[in-house]
C-alpha cells in the first residue's frame, strides 16, 4: 500500500475510532440476577451506573447470598457489554472480527 494512502486513511481510522468511543459511552445494558432481585446498570466502558436491590434480598443473616446475587448481576452486565461492543465495533470495522478480549472488562 502507498504510504501516502495510509497517512489518508489514519484521518479515517481517528474519526472511527472517535465514533465507537462516543458510543462506549452511550451504551447502557442491564445485568441480573436472583430473578431481577438484584439489577447492575453498567454503561460500555464496564462503569457501573446504577445498582438495586429488592429489599426482600436483604437479609442480615445471609450477607453471602446478596454477595453472589451482586457478582451475578455484574457478571451478566459485563458479558452484555462485550457483547454489545462486538456488534458495535464489528459495523465500524467493516465486519473485521475483534480479537478476543480486547476490551477486556470485569
């Protein structure tokens, strides 16, 4: 390829690269778990927006089931945002696949 050609499409790549960090932001998924008895909002950069927990879950007695309840829930976002990453990243690349973990998360 022509050095000149490839200096042109760096532009390109900067304004897709731009774009699919605009939409990391953007993307909201919602992990559950214990049937929707604890709920992880997490946006597409694995931050973790909003957390609720049905008070018939809290039980003093047992702080190890809502400790599994939490880690499922967060479990079950992040596997929606890598999900929801590779479908959004794999339109802006053209259908090139994304190397596995490559955006890595919890």
């Amino acid at each position: 390829m022509n050095p000149m050609d490839m200096l042109k499409n760096m532009g390109q790549l900067q304004e897709t690269m731009q774009e699919a960090q605009k939409k990391l932001k953007e993307t909201r998924v919602t992990g559950s778990a214990g049937a929707d008895m604890v709920r992880i909002e997490m946006n597409g950069e694995f931050t973790v927006l909003n957390v609720e927990i049905a008070p018939e879950v809290i039980d003093p007695e047992d702080r190890e089931m809502l400790q599994d309840l939490f880690r499922a829930a967060h479990n079950d976002a992040s596997a929606k945002v890598r999900a929801a990453l590779q479908e959004n990243l794999s339109s802006l690349t053209g259908g090139l696949p994304i190397p596995p973990g490559m955006f890595g998360g919890a």
